[in-house]
C-alpha cells in the first residue's frame, strides 16, 4: 500500500503541477488582457483554454476511476496482494485521501474556467458598446448626408441654367431659403 499510496501521491503532484502552470500562464494572459486587445493574446488565452479543458478532463478521469475502484469491494479486496483482506479501511483512506485532492484540484479548474468566462463576457461587453458607438456616429453621418443631399437638390434646381421666372423672383427665393434652412433644422 506504501508503493499505491507513493504512486498515487506522484500522479496526484504531476496533475496539481501541470495546474499550477496552467494557473500562472491563465493569470498572465488574463492581466495582459486587461490592457492589452490583440489577436496574439486571445490566441494565448484559447490556448490556455484548451490546456485547462484536457487537465480538467485528466483529472476528472482520474477522479472516476478512483471512485470506481473505492465503490467495488470486490476491487479493494484483490488490491491485497496475496493476502486475504476482511479489512480495507487503510486502501480506502488512501484512495479516498487521493480523490479528495483530484476534486480539489478539479474545483480549481473549474474556478479558472469561470474566470475566464467572465473575462470574455466582459470584453465582449466592451467590444459590443464600441461598436454601438461606431454605429451611432455611422448613423449620424448617414443622416446628416441624407439632408446634405435633398439641400443640394433643391439648390441644384433653383442653379439650373434654365429660365423659368421663378429664380427672378426675390420672395419665392426666401421662401425656399426659409424652407431649406427649416428642413436642415429638423432634420438635425
């Protein structure tokens, strides 16, 4: 049981190591994009991302089949090599010891997970109201042109090389000015 228990212990090290690498690299990427909104560095973060989601999957395995092993007597008692075994209380403390780590470290990738998530949410967040502010200033200027347009329209007809007596006439020339001028207003 010695040899289970260090085994076990190694493999527990092994998988709480490759997490504490992934946490650090998580963490950086995560401050990197605080101020920082490049391709490279959400490259890095998918990355990082997909690391975490293959230790939680280990880890998980490892937790499942360890429960599979502590559920069938059967199992705990051949793990006595040679010896009958009435009594399996030390094998399941090991075991048990073992599994309690594996959730322990499961819960922190499922932690970084989350924070993760969050993170993304938040600059989806931001990118969405950069883009509604790109939008409204679109809006603005396409407005704005739309009544550029009918002005010079307008202008355009009264500048025709065209005599038809209405441009000799100064009070329907004022008319149309007041008219333009109370066009642009509302419109703006």
């Amino acid at each position: 049981h010695v040899v289970l228990d260090a085994a076990l212990g190694h493999m527990q090290e092994k998988t709480r190591g490759n997490f504490d690498k992934a946490e650090r690299l998580v963490e950086r990427i995560l401050s990197m994009l605080r101020t920082q909104h490049h391709d490279e560095v959400f490259e890095k973060l998918l990355t990082a991302k997909k690391k975490l989601s293959k230790l939680s999957k280990n880890t998980r395995e490892l937790n499942e089949m360890l429960d599979d092993i502590l559920d069938d007597n059967d199992e705990l008692i051949d793990m006595y090599l040679g010896k009958p075994a009435k009594d399996t209380d030390d094998l399941e403390s090991i075991l048990e010891n073992e599994v309690e780590q594996l959730e322990d470290i499961s819960n922190r990738i499922d932690e970084l997970n989350e924070n993760i998530d969050d993170t993304q949410e938040i600059l989806v967040l931001k990118l969405s109201s950069r883009r509604n502010k790109i939008i409204r200033i679109d809006l603005v200027l396409t407005a704005a042109t739309a009544v550029l347009a009918v002005l010079a329209v307008v202008t355009g007809f009264f500048g025709m090389n065209i005599l038809n007596k209405v441009e000799q006439r100064f009070d329907v020339f004022m008319w149309v000015l007041l008219g333009m001028l109370l066009f642009a207003i509302l419109s703006g």
